[in-house]
C-alpha cells in the first residue's frame, strides 16, 4: 500500500474508532483536559521548562507562570494568591488539610467531626489519625445526603480542632449546608475544611461566602490535567506540611513544581470565572431533558439525592429489579459508574447509599450519569433510548 493511501487508511480507522466510542456521562469521574488549556500547558513542557527556584531566565519564565495561576485560582476563590497552595490533586489537598491542621494543633486537642458520606481521601486520613489517637465523629446524613448542623454542633466537644465536611456529594451530588456550618465553625474557633472537589466548576464557591478556613480543589474534576491541585488555606490557619524539604509553596508542599500543570489549572479556572453561569445553565439543562425523559420512559426510577440541592450536572438513579453494573455491561454505547463499590463484590453498596438509608433493593440498581460542557442534546437522546431498550431487555430476561 502507497504511503498516502497507509495515511488516509489510518485515519480512516481512526475516525470509524471515535465515531463509536460510547457517549462519556461520567464527568464526575474525570473530566477530558480543555483545549484551551492543553494549549497554554505546551510551552511549559518544552520552551519555558525551567525550574521556578532557579534564578535564571528560565526559572523565572517558570515562577511568573506559576504566580499567574495562583492568581487566578485565588480569583476564583475570592481569596489572596498567598493563601493557595498547589498540591497534586484532591486527595493530596485532603491529607493535608486533615492532617496537617491535627498535627498542628493537637496541643489543643484531638477531635475531629466528617460526615459518613466524604469522600475516601477524607475518610481514610481520618480513620489514619484515629490509630494514631485521635478521636474522630462521623455524623450521619439524612434520606437526601445532607447532613445536619444541629448533629455537627451536638457533636463538638471542648477537644474539637476541626470539622471537615464536602461541598457536594460526588456520588449523588447533595449540596452541603455549608455556609451555616461556617458561621458556627467561626463563632466556636474550630478550623473548618470542605472537600470542593465536586462543586467547583459547577456552582460558585467563594471562602468568605462559605466560611471556610481550607478548601479542596482538583484539576481533573473541571478541565484541567490531572495531577494538579490546590489547597485554599485562610491567612493565620496553623498547619503543618506533610512533605519537607525545599521551602516551595510557602513551606507547606516541597518538591519542585510541575509547571505545566499548575498553568493548565490556573488556566482552567480563568474559563470558569468568565463562564460559570453559562456552563451551570448548560449542565443543569441537560440534566433535567435527561432525568424527565429516563422517567417518562421507564416506570419505577427513583432519584438518589436531593431533588434540587444538589451540583447541575449529577443525576444518580436507580432502575428498580435490575443490577446497575449488569446494565451498564448490557449498555456499552455509554460510559457512566454505578452506586456499586467499585474493587468489591458486586452486592456491596456505595458507602454513601447506604448512610442515606437507600433500599438495597434500590441501591444496586443505582447508576451515575454525570453530564459534562460537551454533552449534547443528541447524546441525551440516545443516553435515554440505548438505557431504555437494556433495561426492558434485560427484565423481561429476568421475568421469562
């Protein structure tokens, strides 16, 4: 075969590949990297690839692209450039959040109030200082995931350091009480830490407005690579670092910085400031044209999660006398997850179901669709009929 004709076979081939790729409703997950932000990473790999520490000219291309982002990122947040730190994603800026203000102030004492529904990068630090001592309070949520400020306020003690409660749920999207929990954080003197991974990105989230001392944000949850992160910790929090070394990020995270990443997260941010209305409008659209058509379709669905205090893009449901991994397995033409634990046996539920009560019934047959900026109507359409004709398929499979 001609080279030219190789070329054009090649392509070809790859275009049949993308054409039949299943439709992504998985955006909780992870989200694809934005081209706009993929394009202001590149020099950063190869051009500008000095080390920010460095006082060199290459070094200092470096440092002023990192302190541009950090700007941005404080934008967003309505915080000062001083007070982000960048980490390497979510799970890194929950450690230490959770354990870098335990350690800090232990001296104070060793309690800690998280909901039963956070996220395993919240959950395992915490269950990890409750070895090393320290007293830790799960409080429960009610049928829709929110938990209660009365609960969090029964639970604090003469000891309490830190409450640490998510923004919004990651598997049925719940919207904390946030703001109520700050003010009473703030009239008792206990640090307070939500886990953003969720929400930023989706709804506005600003420090002062949410009364937050720390704040988690992800890269890879809103358009940016993955591996970049940032911790938003309020000016006069005691915290200790969790990695020591060189005094990078203020002495709280050494190491030297991945450039390229925290550009494209400073970046990503820079499009959520000017769009974020457009993007909540767009996602929340979607979600409900997808949601009322599942329903009017298909009989016995129910709806995990609040039905309107939750993030836009989230719709976690249940189809009732099926399992939610054998239908996704029946329904290749979509990619989504299910309300089963994932690395476990396939009857185990989420954790999060479970602490809101759901039926289990119910709670294996729950599916996550997390719409996304490139879903279209079209992709919601189809979502509905390929969903639709499995399940009817594999009931009546079930039934015969």
């Amino acid at each position: 075969m001609k080279p030219e004709k190789q070329r054009e076979f090649e392509l070809a081939s790859r275009f049949a590949q993308f054409r039949h790729k299943p439709i992504y409703v998985d955006y909780n997950a992870t989200t694809p990297v934005d081209p706009a932000v993929l394009e202001e990473m590149f020099p950063y790999f190869s051009e500008s690839f000095g080390n920010p520490s460095s006082f060199n000219w290459y070094g200092l291309k470096a440092k002023e692209a990192i302190d541009q982002a950090r700007l941005r990122v404080a934008d967003c947040l309505g915080c000062q450039p001083h007070e982000i730190i960048f980490t390497s994603g979510g799970t890194e800026s929950n450690n230490l959040a959770i354990k870098g203000v335990a350690y800090a102030c232990q001296y104070r004492g060793n309690h800690i109030i998280t909901s039963a529904i956070e996220h395993p990068s919240v959950y395992m630090p915490c269950e990890y200082l409750r070895k090393q001592g320290f007293d830790i309070t799960y409080v429960p949520v009610d049928e829709y995931g929110i938990v209660s400020v009365d609960d969090i306020r029964n639970a604090i003690k003469d000891s309490t350091i830190l409450i640490s409660i998510m923004h919004a749920n990651n598997e049925v999207g719940t919207i904390q009480p946030i703001e109520e929990i700050g003010l009473m954080s703030k009239e008792l003197g206990i640090y307070f830490h939500t886990d953003a991974a969720q929400s930023f990105g989706k709804i506005p989230v600003n420090v002062d407005d949410l009364g937050v001392d720390l704040l988690t944000l992800t890269g890879h949850k809103f358009y940016a690579p993955k591996c970049s992160g940032a911790l938003y910790v309020r000016e006069g929090t005691k915290i200790d670092p969790l990695i020591n070394g060189s005094p990078q990020e203020f002495g709280l995270r050494a190491g030297t910085e991945s450039v390229p990443s925290i550009v494209g997260l400073g970046k990503a941010c820079h499009v959520i400031s000017s769009s974020l209305e457009k993007i909540s409008d767009h996602l929340l659209r979607l979600r409900e044209r997808l949601f009322e058509q599942l329903v009017s379709e298909i009989p016995g669905i129910r709806l995990n999660g609040h039905p309107t205090q939750r993030v836009p893009n989230t719709l976690n449901i249940s189809f009732l006398g099926v399992h939610a991994k054998e239908l996704l397995a029946a329904t290749p033409e979509i990619a989504a997850s299910t309300g089963v634990m994932s690395h476990s046996q396939p009857e185990e539920i989420s954790h999060v179901l479970k602490a809101m009560g759901v039926e289990e019934r119910y709670a294996l047959g729950a599916i996550r669709l997390s719409v996304g900026r490139w879903t279209s109507d079209t992709d919601v359409d189809d979502i509905v009929d390929y969903l639709s004709s499995r399940y009817f398929s594999l009931v009546e499979r079930k039934t015969a």
